[in-house]
C-alpha cells in the first residue's frame, strides 16, 4: 500500500470514527421519542391535557391564578379516589430574606401563605421493614412565565404515577407525592413541608425532585445526596432511564441556584435531583409554555416517573437497607447508566495507569521507548487519571477510561489491522465519554451566557 493509499485509509477511518462517537454520543443526551404504541401513552396524553390546562397564565404564590391551578391538582387527585392532604402554612416579615420578593406577594397583614399538597399511599403492615420513597415537584410559577416545563410537567408527571398506584391494595413501600407551593421564591414550601414534618426524615429512604431549567431534551440526573451508591441502583433497576452524570454536580454548584432539592438535602434527605436543561432561553419566560414544551422531553420526565414509581410500589427498596458509599456515574451508549462505587473508580485510576505503565516498561525493556506523539499522550493521560481520581472523583471516568483504552490499543501497534481497529474503537469509546460531557457543559454554562447576552443587546 502507498503512502498516499495509507493517508487516505487513515482520513477514511478518522472520519468514520468521528462520525460514529459524534453520533453516538449525542444520541446519549436526547430523549426517547414519544411511543403511541406504548402502554402508558394514554397517561401521556392525560399529562399533556393537565399541562396545557394549568399554564393558560403564569401562577406564582399568592396569585389568583395559583388557587386555580392548586384546584385542578386536588380535584385530580379527589378523582381517583384520594384525598389529598392541604398543609397551609405562611411567612411573616421578618421571615423573608428578599424583600423585593417580600414587596410584591405580601397580604395586607404583613405576611404570606401558602398551601403544599400531599399524598401518601400507604404500604399494609406485614411485620417487615415498610420503606418509602417521596416524589416533590412545585405547583408554582414565576411571575414572567406560564412555567409548562418549569414545573407543571414534573406535577403532571407525578399526578400519572398517582394515578398508577391509587388503587394498588399491594404495595411494597409506601410513596409519597408532594406538590409544594412558593420554590420559585425561596423554596418556601419546601422549608415548611421539613418544618412541619421532622419525623419525615428518617421515614423517607429516598426522595425524588423533579425540575426543569430548560424546555427539552433528555432527563438528566444532575445531583444526588452524599454516598448515593445505593440510591442509583434503585434507578437503573426500575428501568427509569435518566441521563446520569456525577460530574453534574460540580456544574451545577458552579451555577449557585436552587431547588426544592436544597432544602431536603440540607435537612438530611437522601435523594436524587432531575432536570431537564436544553432550552435554557425559555426558562423563566413567558415561552415557557404548553406549545413550546418538546413532547420528547414531557415523554421522558413520565417514563422514569411512573417506572420509579412503579418500582417503589412493587419492590421493598432493598437496596436502601445497610449503609451506602459514594458513587461516580455517567451515561454510556444510549439508554445505559454506568454506576461505579468510588473505590472500584480508583481501582480502575490504577489499572488504567498500570497498563500505561507497563506499556512503557515493555518498550523501554526493548530499546524502543522515546519521546514521540504516543509516549507523550500517554504520559499525559497517566497524570490526568491520578490528578483528577484525587481531586475530581466525579469526573475521574474521563480520564481514567480513555487511558485504559488508548494504553492497550498502544499495545497492538506491531499488528496492523488490530492496531487500525483498536484505534476506532478507542475514538468512539472517547467519545461517547466526552461528547456529553461537552454537552453538559455547553447547555448549563456556556449557552445561558450566551442567550444572557443576546437578551442584554437585543
């Protein structure tokens, strides 16, 4: 083969490679397309009507349209069978730190009230460990915006997977639905739902929080409480398929916002925090509405709603019992979570660096260790691997797989076709690592600058 055949059997396979992981990894971040076919279309369709029905106007705490809203959920909710428990509870003066928030939604005795709304559905008595799982969405809207994905598709969700289990006389854990009022001013209802209720604490074995911060796109699992190891696998055994990333957290604490989640997990709550965060130009808009909101994102926030749901009324959580460690996750090919304890992360930090290692043993054991293009990457990628399994554990996948991959495909260079293959394989394996972290990044970051500045000179 020429050189010339060579060069151009090496761009064909560059290109091949890049085409495949691109296309690969962007697949990873998007949302399963809606399923008509599907047993619980007929949910999705009910979700849909409920959006549309309460986002006709935005409905922020102590409006006229907020009591609308809280009246369609408990009529909803009566309609199965239930009554629902409502907890008003209210804020004085001196109880609200933003006092232009304070200005606009006071009553004319000085303070505010608000109203959560609660289900519980009661797991019988059977003399065996009852657990249970809560589900926490808010009702509320900002002043600006109809709030369709931010947050009535995560109530609307969540008023399906009641409707799921209302009448299941069988349940296996006891599940919880709250729908709380005011977070979009402080996580008011949050605060007093945790005041109220301090046995709750060590009742609830994991909490789900369902937000939005954008209009479409996958699901993702952004945030988790400490040593979340335990709860991930109850995700991926219910056959909810969220975009999981542990790195997400480090992103989001960049952001310094908040979520009904903050408030459950500074009072101890174990849990997990999902979202969904393409669309960003929407969020707290008045596009953020029932005919903007991407179908694909509202079919994706019930599936894994009803399938955790599912999941707690049919199993006994037993994967909550004991203690739990911490846990670095991340998606890999479309519709898979990877889970790895932080330990079996670091082992595989070693084994990656090991086989790098040993690479250049072997090479230098034969004469032919020098400093080119692959001695140079690899030497690289060996500190990056140690670097971030000690400083950035979340994200040490990043560094640690590719390592293990590009080491061993290092191995195969004296055979020509092994080598070529390896190569490819160790490109896609890349890339599906890093194209949705790039992604991660772009969407929560980088666009919301972006679309600020586009706002600020229109």
């Amino acid at each position: 083969m020429s050189v010339s055949q060579k060069r151009s059997l090496r761009i064909i396979l560059v290109s091949v490679t890049l085409a495949i992981g691109i296309v690969l990894g962007i697949w990873q971040v998007k949302p399963p397309n809606v399923d008509e076919t599907s047993h619980i279309y007929p949910a999705y369709q009910r979700m849909m009507e409920n959006i549309r029905e309460n986002t006709q106007h935005p409905h922020p705490i102590g409006s006229d349209e907020i009591k609308g809203v809280r009246e369609n959920i408990v009529a909803e909710i009566e309609a199965m069978g239930l009554t629902p428990l409502i907890e008003e509870a209210g804020y004085t003066e001196a109880e609200i730190i933003n006092d232009e928030w304070f200005a606009e939604k006071v009553g004319e005795d000085g303070s505010v009230s608000l109203k959560n709304i609660l289900v519980k559905l009661d797991a019988p008595e059977t003399g065996r460990m009852n657990r249970s799982m809560i589900f926490v969405s808010h009702y509320d809207s900002v002043a600006g915006g109809p709030g369709a994905a931010d947050d009535m598709l995560g109530v609307c969700a969540m008023l399906e997977a009641v409707r799921a289990q209302a009448h299941n006389t069988d349940l296996n854990s006891t599940v919880y639905f709250l729908f709380t009022e005011g977070e979009e001013d402080g996580m008011l209802g949050a605060w007093k739902f945790i005041e109220a209720h301090p046995e709750m604490e060590d009742k609830i074995d994991m909490m789900i929080n369902l937000e939005a911060r954008g209009n479409r796109g996958g699901v993702l699992l952004f945030q988790t409480s400490p040593q979340a190891y335990s709860l991930l696998k109850v995700v991926k055994n219910s056959g909810a398929k969220p975009i999981g990333f542990s790195s997400g957290e480090f992103v989001y604490a960049i952001l310094d916002t908040y979520t009904d989640f903050t408030a459950f997990l500074r009072n101890g709550y174990k849990g997990i925090n999902l979202a969904a965060i393409e669309g960003v130009e929407h969020y707290h808009e008045p596009t953020d509405s029932y005919e903007k909101l991407d179908r694909s994102t509202a079919w994706h926030y019930l599936a894994i709603t009803l399938a955790l749901a599912d999941y707690a009324a049919n199993h006994s959580l037993d994967e909550l019992s004991g203690s739990s460690t911490d846990a670095v996750f991340f998606p890999f090919f479309p519709g898979m979570m990877v889970i790895m304890t932080y330990l079996e992360s670091v082992f595989l930090s070693i084994t990656a660096c090991g086989v790098a290692l040993a690479f250049g043993a072997v090479q230098a054991k034969r004469g032919q260790l020098k400093v080119d293009f692959s001695t140079v990457l690899i030497g690289s990628m060996v500190l990056l691997a140690i670097g971030s399994t000690v400083f950035f554990m979340a994200g040490s996948y990043l560094f640690s797989i590719p390592l293990l991959v590009v080491a061993i495909t290092a191995f195969l260079r004296k055979w020509t076709i092994p080598y070529l293959a390896a190569q490819m394989v160790s490109g896609v394996v890349i890339l599906l690592l890093w194209v949705p972290s790039v992604f991660l990044l772009w969407v929560s970051l980088i666009q919301p600058v972006f679309w600020f500045f586009i706002r600020m000179f229109a």
